[in-house]
C-alpha cells in the first residue's frame, strides 16, 4: 500500500505567504512524489472553533479549494476535499476523545494561544481541535503531515492517540510525521509572531497585488539601517530576502548592516517585485478558475466520494475494535 499523506487549511481568510510557504509548498512537493498517496482538505470544521460569519463561510471553503488548484494542486493526483463533507472525522474524533485527557488539552501552546486570542469563546470544540486534527490524519492512516511548524504541538497528540489506540484497541495507526519545508515559520510583518490570516497586518495574501505587496513591506517595522544585532522587524525583512531572493543576497545585506548601513527603501522595493513575481503565476490560474465554477464544483464533489471511501473503512475498523457491534 502507497503511504498517505493529509493536510488541510483552515476557511478563516484568504491563504498568505505562510500557509503557501509552510503548508502548500510542502504539499505540492509530495503530491508529485508517486511514492504518496495525497489528501488535501478545506478544514471548515475547524474554521468553527474561532468567530467565523456563517453568511461568507461556504465562499471562504471554495476560496481555499480555488486557491490550492491555483497553487498548483491537481484533482487528478490529490484528493481535494472540504472536511465536513466526511462526517466520518467527527464520528473518529469522539472516539479518540475517549483515550485524550482533558488536563493535556488545556495545556497545549496552540490552546492557550486561542484563549488570549478570543477569551470570549473558550468553547469545547476548542478544546477538542487537536482530536479533530488526529482524525483529520488517522482516518486516512498518513504517516506524513505537510504542516507548519505551529502545527507540531498538535502532531505529537495524534501520535499520542496513535499509540493509545494501537495499545487499548489493536488498531493500526502509523504515528505521522511533520513534513517541514524552509518555509516552515514565516513571522508575521508586524515584527511580532507568526503570519496569520487571522491576525491583522500580519499578512501578504496569495492574491496581493503588486501595489499592495509593496505597501505591505513598507510597513514592516525597521531601525536606522546599521547595527551590530539582527532583531526584530529588521530580522524578518531578511528571512523574507532569503526565502525569495536566496541565501547569498540575504547575507551580504546583513553584512553591510554590520558595516556601511543599509538603505531599506531599495531592499523593500526589490523584495516586493521578487515576491510578486512567485504570485503573480498563482494569481493567472486563480482568474482562469474563477471563470469555470463548475469544475470547481467537480472537484469538490469528487474529492469527498474518494474521502468518504477511505475513511468509512477506517471507522468501521475502529467501531469493530472498540466494541461497537
Ligand atoms: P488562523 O489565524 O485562522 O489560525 P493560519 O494563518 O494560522 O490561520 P491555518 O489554517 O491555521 O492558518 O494553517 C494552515 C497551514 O498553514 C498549517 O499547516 C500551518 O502550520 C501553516 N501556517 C500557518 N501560518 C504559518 C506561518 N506563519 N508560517 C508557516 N506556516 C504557517
Ligand atoms: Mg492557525
């Protein structure tokens, strides 16, 4: 059997640098790698555990599946899916809640994170994400997770209910696997955390145009061009240099901070056209789909008939070992 590979994106806001350089990229790399057998999600059910607007949700879930065909995700070697169109996740998460304590929820960095975030909806479903992420991963039985480096305090609970489940029940679940990329943290343009489409100004959208970019970058937070220390908003405008315009430029800047000074202005300036030409292919697609709804629409149903397929079997695998006759 071809080993399995699942990942998903969350509908809350359109994808960024961060997702695309974190997940999607790592994603793709795998997708043509005959070796996997890929499964990508629209993971709405997760989009509930924050505030959403049900009146834009459904846009948001095509938004995403448009803007993975765009990056280059093929229905033809990937399962493309929205989440809750395999019900099955939910029915494999309250089985897995039977073997996850509530004390190691409360816990996780990811949770706490939330909580300052929005201290208004510390709900349950909150709580349970990272049960829902091991179904997420365990009912198709991957062992490889395209996912940022936020995502690892989650990883280690499925692999923990992996084992739980393995031991108590005899089940069979791999214990899965980062699958890092160099983009696997990309900090957010305040100069302060991580990217996140949720967290405003932090972000450069896949849809950005070049205006735009540019005056996104001109807001990242910057010193007087010269220094002995690296820090700051100053350190992400170097990460960006290197992810998009290599190593080499990336130190040489750095080099001449410690030295000379730089001039912000022209790295800025030059940085934003680099960025914009990795999108500007991106945006191409995404205009193309966008006059073809039904193909997306195709996608989406076909993608769930293949989930559903795979993951009726595990749960019924499940309910067979835990007793449920
Ligand atoms: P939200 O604010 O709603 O949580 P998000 O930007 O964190 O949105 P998610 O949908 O939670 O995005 O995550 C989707 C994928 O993108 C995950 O694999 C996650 O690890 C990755 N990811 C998110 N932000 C970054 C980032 N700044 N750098 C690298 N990867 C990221
Ligand atoms: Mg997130």
């Amino acid at each position: 059997m071809k080993k399995r590979v699942l990942s998903g994106i969350r509908a809350t806001g359109r994808l960024h640098l961060g997702n695309y350089l974190g997940a999607v990229k790592g994603m793709l790399e795998l997708q043509k790698n005959p070796e996997y057998e890929t499964f990508y999600m629209v993971a709405d059910l997760h989009t509930l555990t924050t505030p959403y607007d049900k009146n834009t949700l459904s846009q948001s879930v095509r938004d995403v599946i448009i803007d993975y065909l765009a990056a280059g995700l093929d229905p033809k070697k990937s399962v493309l899916f929205v989440q809750s169109h395999v019900p099955e996740h939910l029915e494999l998460a309250y089985l897995f809640s039977t073997v996850t304590t509530v004390a190691k929820m409360q816990h996780l960095p990811t949770f706490k994170e939330k909580v300052k975030q929005y201290p208004e909806n510390v709900t349950m479903a909150l709580l349970n994400y990272p049960v829902l992420m091991a179904s997420d991963i365990l009912i198709y039985k991957a062992s490889l997770v395209p996912v940022g480096i936020d995502q690892e305090p989650h990883l280690e609970v499925t692999r923990e209910i992996a084992r739980r489940m393995n031991q108590e029940y005899g089940t069979d679940f791999p214990e899965p696997k980062r699958f890092a990329t160099k983009g696997e943290y990309i900090p957010s343009l305040t100069g302060e955390g991580k990217m996140s489409k949720t967290v405003e100004g932090s972000y450069i959208n896949l849809t950005d145009d070049l205006p735009i970019i540019k005056s996104k970058i001109a807001k990242i937070p910057t010193d007087a061009g010269k220094g002995s220390e690296i820090v700051g908003g100053v350190k992400t405008l170097m990460e960006f240099v290197e992810l998009f315009e290599g190593l080499e430029e990336r130190e040489g800047l750095e080099r001449l901070y410690k030295t000379t000074g730089v001039r912000y202005s022209e790295i800025k300036e030059k940085l934003a056209g680099a960025i914009y030409r990795e999108l500007e292919p991106i945006q191409k697609r995404r205009a193309e789909l966008e006059k073809d709804p039904e193909y997306v629409d195709r996608v989406i149903r076909e993608g769930a008939e293949k989930a559903r397929k795979v993951a009726q079997e595990t749960v019924a695998e499940v309910r067979e070992k835990m007793g449920l006759r």
